[in-house]
C-alpha cells in the first residue's frame, strides 16, 4: 500500500460542502494536475508495469474512440505545465514519455493522474469499451470491461430504473466542447489509491476518499470520456 494523501480537497469539493448534481464544466478543465501529481504518476507506472491486466484494457476495436481521447488530452496539456515536443511529452515532474498511437491509454496513463473509462453508445446505453483504470474504488476493471451503465452499477443499490434513465440521459446529452462533471466522497480504512476490493464495512474509516469526474463528448467518434481524479486526505475530526 502507498499512502499518497493530499493536504485538503479542492474548495468545490471541501468536506463542509454538499454533494452535488451534474454541473457544466470549463471547456479544457476536465484535466488537471495537482501536488501529489508526482507521487501518484510513479505509482499509475508501477501499477502499469506490474499489472498491466488489473489496470488497462484498450482492446483494438476501440483504438479510434481511445486515440481521439489522447488527441484532445495533449491539446491540453501545455496549459497545465507539459511540453509536447513532436513524440514525446515533457512532464510537470520531468518525464519524458514517449506516444505511444498503438497504445494511447497506456500513454495517458503516464502521463495524467485522471482515470480514463471510455463509453461507446451501443444499443440503447453507453458501454464501457476500453479504460485506464489505476486507481478503483472498490470494483474491478475486469467485472466491468464491456459491459452497458445499468450492469456496471447493478452493485448499487440507490442505481434504481429511473437513475439509470437520468444518467443515460446525460450521456447522451452531453456535447463536444461542454463537459460535465460531479464528485463524490466515501469513507476508507485506508489510504491506498488502488483499492479493487469492497471496503471492510467494521474497519474504522480514517480517510476520505474524493473522486472529481468529467463527463467528455469526443467531437469525431461521438465517444464519451469518463474521467476520475482521485483525492484522499485523512479525515477531519
């Protein structure tokens, strides 16, 4: 287990404040990098390299959708402190990676802390077609790959019909150029940032854990990006 807390959240999401709904997003805020970007991007590339069938799944028929994701990340990054010089991007710690166009998620994985679900629109509902998932709470990449919203969050129990209609909604509402987003905040024993399994209900909770997530529509191939950008920091009180 890595402890790599941050000092406080984000003032939209301090723990005094309520629980949002959806709400719109700047344009390019979707990324960002914080002070523990760091610490977390040598942990995603430990993670990448030790278990790289835990945390990624880019499978080929979903190569247009993630390499237009990675397209519209590096228009991003000089604003946030990267210097992208033909095929390599310069990180905020001094990286140097490589793009890698046959595998564009691994190479977002190294180069933004935010975990990246790509959903496709399959049918009725959006499907989970490929992702960089380092950093789970509480669910596992491999129990979700493929599957629609409805299935991805049978688990929850407050994911009735009607929730499942409003997301669905949002999905399909959401344009290129007007992301949405929202937050959560959930209780752990534990500080770790790779956390699959379910959380020990009796253990105490010393931590908080706090997930920023961007709802992204792709302007070419209409795919949506699910962004997620872990915070933890201990508990008040």
């Amino acid at each position: 287990m890595k402890e790599i807390l941050h000092s406080c959240l984000p003032p939209e999401m301090s723990q005094d404040r309520p629980l949002p709904g959806v709400a719109p997003c700047g344009a390019t805020d979707w990324l960002r990098v914080d002070e523990t970007y760091s610490a977390q991007m040598a942990y995603r590339a430990a993670l990448l390299a030790e278990r790289p069938d835990k945390v990624l799944w880019e499978p080929p028929e979903a190569r247009a959708a993630a390499t237009e994701v990675l397209e519209e990340a590096l228009a991003l990054l000089p604003g946030l402190g990267f210097s992208v010089e033909g095929n390599r991007v310069i990180c905020p710690d001094g990286r140097r990676v490589v793009l890698d166009w046959e595998a564009p998620l691994r190479t977002l994985g190294h180069l933004v802390q935010q975990d990246i679900c790509v959903m496709d629109k399959r049918g009725d509902e959006h499907v989970l077609v490929a992702a960089v998932l380092c950093f789970p709470a509480s669910w596992r990449l491999a129990d979700k790959a493929g599957r629609p919203l409805v299935a991805i969050h049978a688990p929850v129990a407050e994911y009735d019909a009607g929730l499942a209609r409003r997301v669905q909604r949002l999905f399909d509402g959401v344009q290129p150029g007007r992301p949405l987003w929202r937050f959560n905040r959930l209780p752990y024993a534990d500080s770790d940032l790779h956390h699959p399994t379910r959380a020990d209900p009796t253990a105490p909770c010393r931590y908080l854990r706090a997930e920023r997530q961007c709802v992204v529509r792709m302007p070419r191939s209409r795919a949506v990006a699910f962004t997620i950008h872990t915070h933890v920091v201990r508990r008040a009180g």
